[in-house]
C-alpha cells in the first residue's frame, strides 16, 4: 500500500500532506479490483452483490476543472477553476478536488454520465459515433429548413459564436437504455423569419468545402438568440389560433377547441417549449390536429405519451384509470447522492426530528466547509418531485428547508435517507378517467 501512495504521490507532484487521501484512493482501487484469492473476483462485488462500476474512475492527481455557480462569479471572471483530483467522497456521488491557488481541497457532483460540454469532449467521447450521429442529424434538419444562408463576411457586422448542447434523456419507453440528444445552441424550433440580420461563422466540423470563408445569415429562428422564445410563441400562437384553438387565460400553455361530442366536447394541447401533448375524447380529433401540424411543423410523433418532464404516464384504459408517478426520478436522486442501498421507511419525516436556533453556523470556517456540501442540491431535487407528483412531501419539505444553513450534514444525511425511502415507496398523482 505505501508504494501505492508513493507513486501516486509522485505522478502529479502532489505535496506529503494528501498522503491520507492517496491511500484512501488505494484503498478504494483495491476493493475495485480482481483477486485470485476471492476466485478472481473483486471486493466490491461481495460486498454489493453486484457487478463493479468502473466508470467513475479518473486518475489520481490529474487536472480537473471545477465549474465556478453563476452566482459566484462576473460575466468576465473564468466559468471553472483548474484543480487537482484527490479521490472520491462519501455521502454523495461526487469528486474530492484541490485548488492549488486558494490552498484548500473541496468536492464536486459528478453531472450526467458522458455528457459533453463541447464539440471537442464529444470526439474524445467513448459514445462518440452516437454523438457524432446526432449531431449530423441536427444538421440535416437546419439544413432541410433552410436555417441559414452562407454569405461573405459582413464589414462591420458581428458574428455571433455557436455551442453544441448535449443530452442523455430517459428513454419513454420505460427500459434503461438512454436517448442521445445534441442540439446547436439554439436549435431552429421554429420556421419563422428573422426581423432583423445574425450573422453566424460556420460550424467547426461542418464546414462547407470550397466555402470555408464564408459565414452563415440567419434565416428562421435558433435557440440561444434572444429573439428565438418570442418567434416560436407568436408562430405557434398565430397557428393555433388560426385552427380554431383557444389559449387558456389561466396558462399561456394550454390551448383549447370545442369539437362536436356530448361527453367530452375539447380537444385539448398543453405546450412545453417544442414539447405537446393532445388530449381528446376521439382517436380521429387527434389525427386531424397532427396532420394539421405535420404540414406546417417538422415534427415527430412520438405516439401515445409515455413520459413528460421527467414524469411517467401510465393508464389502465378497461379500469379507466390515469396515473403519474416519478419512480425513475427518485432512484436517480438517491443514486445522485449515493444513497441507493438506502434503508426506506414509511413516513416522510421523522417524530423526533428537532430544529434549533442553536444548530445555526457561526464560525466563518465551518460556513466556508458548508457551502462544498450538495444539501441545497438535494433539496431543490425533492422540491421538483413535491411540485410535480408528491404533493404529500409538502410538510416535510418545508421542515428540510428551514435548515438550509444549518451545520447538520450527518443529521440531514441521515433525514434525507428516510425520506428518500419514503418518496420512492409512494405511488404518485393517480385520477379516475372517463
């Protein structure tokens, strides 16, 4: 073990001080790797009874950068700090770093799986032909929708810059496999004219040959243009209504038309961004409006909803029963927070949960300590699961968020593992459906 630490020491030239967490690193390798004395298995997998998960490993000492909160920083300061890996936390599902400049050591959540934040992390990626795929499918649609036009460069005019957003979505079908999703910043949503000229440098990667030189005039609408939200609302708005639709006075989202049907006389859409879901009492109603859309849209149909912003839509139609649950959400944040073997119990709150004045940080080292701790993370998750289909949680979550800035991690951590359990065992919004 000592000729572990040392070299891993050494590697980077990491001083003596970080020998504890060299050999914690050690420690943690060693669980994770195969003996002949275990019948070439490894540690972790009799201890867990599961296969190991090697995807998290990172080498130790290497440079890392740690993204800087928005809050914490100008538009003209660095988005990350450069850093130094020092291992793995405990408690949450996260990184140990080292900021060499403010001589302190913290941690960091670990974000989506192989989600790139670049065009160049994406060409490193080990899913890079799914990246690449999705990208050049991007393409085609901007390119079939006659987006842009290449023209020469404009005296006196500023190109704006373009970035790549990519996404690992749940599938709608409800397996584990995970949806691909890249996206140009900002994606044409909309076919609607600008009113004004962008100019836009070409794509690096998708360069037109021979054309090099040129740049890209906007034609129709992309995502990240400050223009973008307003053209695809009046677009849509002027569609809808031009079918016959009304929008909802209470929810700009909602659109609504009469049809002829003694039961359910409404067909009705609810609008998230580019994302609808149609209700209505006859399957034809609902063909007739896709039509309609598919003629003025380039759209997809998904078929019969499955999923929605991290809800799943389920449905019995012969006990005509409708229900939402979040049970791929919750095992997501438990596992976020490396609380997924947790023990679940029952109730959302414990009885002798106490809150105190006395609990309250005083002492300008222990808030410093505090803040590289992801409780408010965990919370803000909760509050969405509360806000969509556990509305039971409402109580608790009040209780949980009075301690915000409470120097209570352990307790909390413990809280949050009763809780956690709580919230997976509930089932959900569910509403009888005629």
């Amino acid at each position: 073990m000592l000729e572990k630490v040392r070299s891993m020491l050494s590697e980077y030239g990491l001083p003596g001080e970080f020998w504890a967490e060299a050999v914690n690193t050690a420690v943690y390798l060693v669980n994770l790797s195969l003996s002949s004395a275990i019948n070439f298995s490894t540690p972790s997998e009799l201890r867990h009874k599961r296969m190991a998960d090697y995807s998290r490993l990172k080498v130790f000492g290497c440079t890392t950068y740690l993204l800087t909160p928005k809050e914490h920083r100008t538009k003209l300061d660095p988005t990350s700090k450069k850093c130094h890996f020092l291992g793995y936390t405990s408690g949450v599902k996260g990184y140990r770093l080292w900021d060499p400049l403010a001589h302190r050591d913290g941690m960091a959540l670990i974000l989506e799986e192989d989600e790139p934040s670049s065009y160049r992390e994406a060409q490193t990626s080990v899913n890079k032909l799914e990246w690449n795929a999705h990208m050049k499918r991007e393409m085609d649609t901007l390119i079939d929708n006659k987006t842009w036009e290449l023209v020469e460069t404009p005296t006196n005019q500023t190109l704006i810059d373009f970035k790549w957003v990519y996404k690992l979505k749940d599938n709608p079908g409800g397996d584990e496999t995970r949806i691909f999703k890249a996206r140009l910043l900002a994606r044409a949503f909309l076919y609607r004219y600008l009113e004004e000229l962008i100019y836009m440098r070409q794509l690096v990667g998708y360069e037109v040959k021979g054309k090099e030189r040129l740049v890209c005039r906007l034609l129709k609408s992309l995502y990240g243009l400050k223009q973008a939200p307003r053209q695809w609302n009046t677009r849509f708005d002027e569609f809808m209504k031009a079918q016959g639709f009304l929008r909802s006075v209470y929810d700009p989202c909602v659109y609504m038309k009469k049809v002829n049907d003694e039961t359910f006389n409404l067909i009705i859409l609810v609008l998230y961004v580019d994302d609808m879901l149609i209700l209505a009492k006859n399957q034809s109603d609902v063909d007739e409006c896709k039509s309609k859309w598919k003629s003025a849209f380039k759209m997809k149909d998904m078929g019969e909803s499955k999923r929605i912003l991290g809800m799943e839509i389920h449905g019995n139609h012969e006990q005509k029963r409708l229900w939402l649950n979040q049970g791929k959400y919750v095992r997501r944040i438990l596992d976020r927070f490396n609380m997924i073997n947790s023990k679940g119990v029952w109730t959302p709150l414990a009885a002798n949960f106490k809150l105190s004045v006395a609990q309250c940080l005083t002492d300008a080292v222990e808030k410093e300590n505090i803040s590289c701790v992801p409780y408010e993370q965990a919370l803000d998750s909760l509050m969405y699961l509360m806000m969509c289909t556990r509305l039971d949680i409402a109580f608790a979550m009040g209780k949980l968020n009075q301690q915000r800035k409470l120097n209570m991690w352990q307790q909390q951590k413990q809280q949050r593992k009763l809780f956690g359990g709580y919230a997976y065992h509930g089932n959900g919004i569910e509403a009888e459906r005629d």
